[in-house]
C-alpha cells in the first residue's frame, strides 16, 4: 500500500484511474477524481495533472455528490 497523504504529488498516486465527469467541456477547467481503495478518493485539477492531489474519505465524496445531484450547491456557481 502507498503512503498517501493529503496534498500528495498525483504523480506519486501509482495506477490511479483518473476520471472527469461526462459532462466536462473542451475547455480544460475539470476535477478528474480517482479511486484509491474502498475508503479513499483523490481529487486533482486536469490541467495540472502531476500537480497535488487532494485525497477525502470516499464518505465525503459520495455526500458531495449526493448534494451536487439535488442541487444543494447551485448559490455557489450563481
């Protein structure tokens, strides 16, 4: 197992399958997520992709999505 820390290199985050969501745009600005094991996922900006990688408790990750879905974050962005 790695020692992964939060702020870790991504380039350190050996066989992360990094994903950006389908609805991305050509334009580059995306948050590409991936899955280090059943409890952690990281998070990294795409256009820096050997840049820090965020890591958070796939917990967190699934509610932040859950909020996202039901539009709980939409004053952020408006």
């Amino acid at each position: 197992m790695q020692d992964i820390q939060n702020g870790i290199s991504a380039a350190h985050l050996q066989g992360a399958a990094w994903r950006k969501s389908q609805r991305s745009n050509s334009q580059g600005a995306c948050v590409e997520l991936a899955r280090l094991d059943s409890a952690t996922v990281a998070m990294r900006n795409s256009r820096d992709p050997l840049g820090t990688a965020l890591v958070y408790p796939a917990d967190a990750v699934r509610a932040m999505v859950s909020a996202l879905r039901a539009g709980e974050l939409d004053d952020l962005i408006s």
